[in-house]
C-alpha cells in the first residue's frame, strides 16, 4: 500500500493520478488551498478505494505554513512513498511585465514555494532513506520564450534545483523525478489559444507519471513526444531564437 | 482553445462551444454567466445523444464531462451518490469488483449519469426493470431562479418527474444518487436462435422474455421477399457464478472522418448477410463478458465517423402492443422497398412497468432502432414512417431524433405542456426550440 502526500491536490493532474493510486488502495494526505474543492477530491478518492485520505488546507504561497504541513503530514502517515509537488499558476505573461509585484508573486508560488518544499520533504526523506520526490515543473522551464518567460523561468529554477536534489538525495535511496508536462486540458490552460492537436487529457499523462514514478524515471517529459519538440527547440541557436514568438 | 462539440449523428451539423465546468460551486455563476450572454445554453454530457437534443439552440453548452467525482458509495446496500458528469463506465468499473451492477444500461457505457436521467434511457432489460429513472433516487437540480434542489419520490416530486427523461432542460442535474443491483459475476449467459419472420419474432420474444433478464433482437433490415423480417433473438442473464472483472478489452478507433460514409448498400448487405449466416440455425448458447454483450459497439471508439461528414440519423420508434406486429411488418417493407437500409436494426420489446419520467419514451410494445447515413432522400422515407408510427399509436424516441415534426411530438407527447410549464428559462435546446414551436 503506497503512502502519498499531494501538495496541489484538486489540480486536474495531481487528481488523476490520485485516482490511479486511489484503484491500489493507497493512502493520502492531501493539500489544497480551497476546503470545500479538497474535501470533494478527497471524498472521490474514497469511493475510489483510497484507504484513507486525509485533507490539509494550505495555500502555497504562505511559506511559513510549510514546515507544519510537513509533519502533520509525517504524523498521519510516518512514512511517505510518494510526494507529489503539483501546485502552481500560469500567470499572464503580459500583466507580469507591467506589474513586479505581480511577477514576483507568481514566481513565489510556482518557483521559490516548491523550492521550500523540496527543502524539507528533502530532511524527511533523508531519514526514511527510501520513497519518491515527484515535481510538476514544465516544457515551458526548458527555454525562455517571450509568451511566458516568467513562468518558465520559475519552472527553470524548479527543474534545475530538482537536478540538484536528485544527485543529493540519490546517495541515501531516494528519488527525485522531474515531470515536463506539455499542453494539458485542464482549467489551467482553459480559454488559452492551444494548437489543438498537441493538447491532451489529464488521464492520458497521469498513467505516464504513474509509471514513471513507478520506474524511478530522472526527467519525464509527457506525453512522451515533447522530449522531441524541446529537444528542437533547444537546439535553436540564440540569434535565431530571439526572432521568434514562441 | 477545446474543439467544438457535436451530437453523435453529428447530424444537423451544428459545432457548440463547450464552457466546462470543474467543481459543483461553480455551476450556478457559470449557468448565470451563459444565460446572461448568450439568452440560454443547455446542459452537455458526453455527446451520445444522436440528434439535436443535446444542442444548445444558442449553441453554448455547459459541459458536464469533468464534474466527475464519486460523492459517496455504499458497497452494503449497492448505492452510488456521484456528480452528473461521470460515465456508467466510470460506474460499472467501481461497482463491479464489488458484486454490483447498473439496474438498467443502455448500448454504449459512454453516457453520463446525468444524460442517462436526461433521457431516461432503457435497455436490454426494460420488460424487467423499467428505465434508468426506475432506479434513481434523488438528485440534485440546480435552477437559474432557485438555486440548488434535492429532488426525489418525496420531495420536489414536480421537478423530479418532468427531470426524468426531461432532456436537460429543467435544471442542471449535478448529482444524483441511483440504486444497483447485486450481481455474482460479471459474465453473462446467452443465447441466440434465428427467426424467419416477424411472427416468429414475436412468439419468441412471449416465450423467453419472461425467462430472462435481457433480450434483443437483430433484423436484418435490407432482406425482402421470402427472407422478409428475418433475424436473431438474443437472451441472456448474469451468469451464477464466475469472476466479478471490469472490461479491459483493447478499443479501436477510428482514426479520421472519411469524407464520404463507409456504409453504403453494398457494404450492408454484405454484412447482414454475414451476421445472419454466422449465427446457426439451432438454438446456441455461450457465456461472454458483459461488456462483449451490453457494448460490441463501444469496442470501436468513434464509430459515428465511418458515417463520414454528412452523419447519420437514428430512427427509434416504439409501438404499442396491440399494432406492433402489424405497423412493425409495414415499416419493415417500406425501409426494404427503399433499399436505404442499416446495420443492425435493433428490435426489442419493452414491459410495462412505468417510469417516474414524466416524458419517458418506452411504453408497452416493441422498439425498432435503425441507423441511416445521412442524405437528401431521408426526409421523404422518415415522412412515411412517421405516418405509420402515429397511425400505430406510437411514438418517436427524442434522444435519437433530429427530423420529427412538432404536430408529431406534441400528439405522441401531450405531457410537453407540464416540462414546457417547469422548463428553467435560462435552458433551451435546438430539439425543443424545434418541437414545441
């Protein structure tokens, strides 16, 4: 029976993967900022076969909150299996270039909250010496395109802290996965001007994480085909990069 | 940035925008958000519906796909409380390992819960258990003017009968919770035995219907002359014993809509034919999966595109016992006649026992169902049969329907006065715009 603490637990993908889990009998300790959207998720995962499910309001964005989620979490579960870091916010690239404090405040909750996280779910799994780190970072952290650089950069910062966190935490048996969604139909991205085609169901990328996670994967993309997309759009050369409105 | 979406005939071809709706406290703001912008909008499922009941006549629905939660299930008493937009897929997967299953399924599990309310569907069982609305014990309604509702046999009874086969337009339907029934595996028991004619048909359904669970029958549409009303009966029950497994058959799909329909004359009769022949003329029996049994078709996922662009309609008609056989037999002749013709006409005959619905469609007597693909020279073969139909005292099936006349409608329907009178103003659709004016 897997143990699974979800921070961001009533977005779309982290519910349907709970959903996975919740068909294996698993346990959670959910975290969510809304009560009432967390107490449906967990009532679902219920009926879902989850074998209990505990529910923490948090919202992200107060940091000094973290640290007490993290042994309420420690306490109802003793040891996690599974993190799942999944919380975030896709900004408006436009208003952020006009408003700083709006800018910084959505890299705090995309990019410095998950990095407070990481730091002491990091502590805690040290001791367990065994479980898995799961991070919902992005495509969009793989290069700073005009569109949505604030966003990305914040995604950057999660993926390259990740990288860091998994050489750490290799050494004493634990894993850190780093998951690159592309585009997904959530409400999210809804009312966002998609190429349709690229876009998928939440269901269809959470049997891939489910998996990787499973597999001990480093760096997922999914689906699977934007490893070839980013690969790409990495190797654009910055002179020509700067060109484009990607 | 969501495609349009469609009905299943995808005939009348009329795209709607899609404003999705995630969590149950954003249903009122949203449905107040679209009545106020667009006049009206319409509750939208997952688009089984054939015709154009499922259309928005401002063409924005209000898509009830992600509200898909489990609210609470009860393993003991076999009763499941969910949100409206969960699929009896999603329901049977759950209730299945548990020794439980739907009391009433139609022929494809892809519907939701809400539109299996909606349109009161029926299935392979309707002479032992009624319709779905048979087993539903509340659900929660949510109107512009009113907010939220319980409604059930005891409370809001009004709103609880005209929301039964009500097409979505008295209310959001948000949740509701329905009664199943125990099962001891998920197999089922069949049998099959050939007929030669209608009248065959109908001394074997007085046989084995009372024996069985489930019964349908195939009638191979296209045969004249001598092989006239020619088919296979078909019975089944929950096997006693064997394993309780969810459906984990690989689906195919098909991939693109080709411009023109694959079905054509050649195609069917060909296939009909091979149905016929594949079936011996001794009575045969098999144990299959009930996912085999309830939904073959549903093993094709999108198997409404190799009707290609133009569509298809469905023509669903139920006859009372009395002249069934007799308007069944005439209705037959005229579709042969026309050499228009479908796969797998769908015959079955339907029980007594009475729905809550206030606009249910079954009643005593037989249903015939019939796919056509789409073309000009329908109208004037579903002109005929229309007449039949009423002359029979029969009547249309609204959630397959995109051509029946509002002087029909409103004969074989007369309770559409009540719905119209607890109809939320702020819900309409193309099919209701279409029969009541």
């Amino acid at each position: 029976m897997k143990r699974v603490l979800i921070v961001g637990a009533t977005s779309a993908i982290a519910t349907a993967c709970a959903r996975l889990w919740a068909e294996q009998g698993a346990e959670f300790f959910l975290v969510a900022r809304d009560s009432e959207k967390l107490e449906q998720t967990r009532a679902d995962l219920l009926a879902r076969g989850a074998k209990v499910a505990t529910s923490h309001t948090m919202d992200a964005a107060d940091f000094s909150s973290h640290a007490d989620m993290v042994e309420q979490c420690r306490v109802a579960m003793q040891q996690i299996d599974i993190a799942l870091i999944a919380h975030g916010t896709l900004p408006s690239q436009q208003a952020c270039e006009q408003d700083v404090e709006l800018a910084l405040r959505e890299f705090a909750i995309n990019g410095t909250s998950v990095i407070s996280l990481l730091t002491l779910l990091a502590k805690q799994f040290e001791t367990q010496h065994c479980g898995t780190i799961a991070v919902i970072s992005s495509v969009a952290g793989d290069r700073g395109r005009p569109s949505n650089y604030l966003y990305g950069t914040a995604k950057a910062a999660v993926s390259t802290f990740c990288e860091g966190l998994r050489a750490r935490l290799y050494k004493v048996g634990v894993h850190v996965i780093d998951i690159k969604p592309g585009f997904v139909d959530t409400p999210m991205t809804r009312g966002l001007p998609l190429p349709a085609p690229l876009v998928v169901k939440p269901e269809q990328i959470a049997k891939r994480i489910v998996k990787g996670i499973e597999n001990k994967t480093d760096v997922l993309y999914a689906p699977g085909f934007w490893k070839a997309i980013m690969l790409i759009i990495k190797l654009v050369p910055q002179f020509i990069f700067k060109k484009t409105n990607l | 940035m969501s495609d349009p979406l469609y009905s299943w005939g995808r005939f009348p071809y009329a795209p709607q925008t899609a404003h999705a709706c995630s969590w149950r406290s954003e249903l009122p703001g949203l449905l107040t958000e679209l009545a106020e912008a667009h006049g009206s909008t319409l509750p939208y499922g997952n688009g089984r519906s054939y015709g154009d009941s499922c259309l928005a006549s401002s063409s924005q629905v209000l898509h009830m796909r992600s509200l898909d939660r489990f609210i609470h299930v009860d393993w003991q008493q076999g009763i499941v409380l969910a949100e409206a937009g969960v699929t009896l897929a999603e329901i049977l997967a759950m209730a299945i390992p548990n020794g439980w299953f739907l009391c009433v399924t139609p022929g494809t599990q892809f519907a939701t819960l809400g539109g299996a309310i909606a349109n009161d569907v029926h299935g392979k069982n309707h002479h032992v258990r009624g319709t779905f609305g048979n087993h539903v014990r509340r659900f929660g309604l949510l109107r512009h003017e009113q907010g939220m509702l319980t409604c059930s046999p005891t409370e809001n009874t009004d709103l609880y009968a005209a929301t039964i086969g009500g097409l979505g337009l008295t209310g959001i339907i948000a949740w509701s919770e329905i009664q199943l029934m125990p099962i001891r595996s998920s197999q089922i028991d069949s049998s099959v035995v050939r007929f030669s004619n209608l009248a065959e048909f109908f001394t074997l359904s007085a046989e084995l219907d009372p024996q069985h669970e489930y019964s349908v029958a195939w009638i191979d549409c296209l045969a004249k002359g001598a092989h006239a009303g020619r088919g296979v009966f078909i019975v089944g029950d929950h096997a006693p014993y064997g394993s309780l497994e969810v459906d984990a058959r690989s689906k195919l799909q098909v991939p693109l809509t080709p411009p023109v329909s694959l079905i054509n004359n050649l195609s069917l009769r060909a296939f009909n034919e091979a149905y016929w022949r594949s079936h011996p003329a001794q009575r045969t029996f098999k144990r299959s999966s009930y996912d085999a049994f309830f939904y073959p078709l549903d093993r094709l996922l999108y198997w409404n595109r190799i009707y290609g662009r133009k569509g298809f309609q469905q023509y669903q008609c139920v006859i009372p016992d009395a002249t069934a056989q007799a308007a069944t037999e005439e209705l037959l002749r005229v579709i042969a006649e026309s050499g228009q013709g479908s796969f797998l006409a769908v015959l079955k005959r339907c029980g007594d026992i009475a729905s809550p619905g206030l606009m249910s469609f079954p009643l005593p007597g037989t249903s015939l169902a019939l796919d056509f693909p789409q073309k000009a020279s329908l109208a004037a073969l579903f002109t005929r049969l229309d007449a039949i139909v009423l002359e029979a005292g029969g009547r249309l099936y609204p959630a397959k329907d995109a051509h029946m006349t509002g002087i029909d409608f409103r004969q074989a329907y007369p309770a559409w006065e009540q719905l119209e009178a607890l109809r939320d103003p702020s819900l309409m659709s193309r099919f209701w715009n279409r029969v009541i004016t």
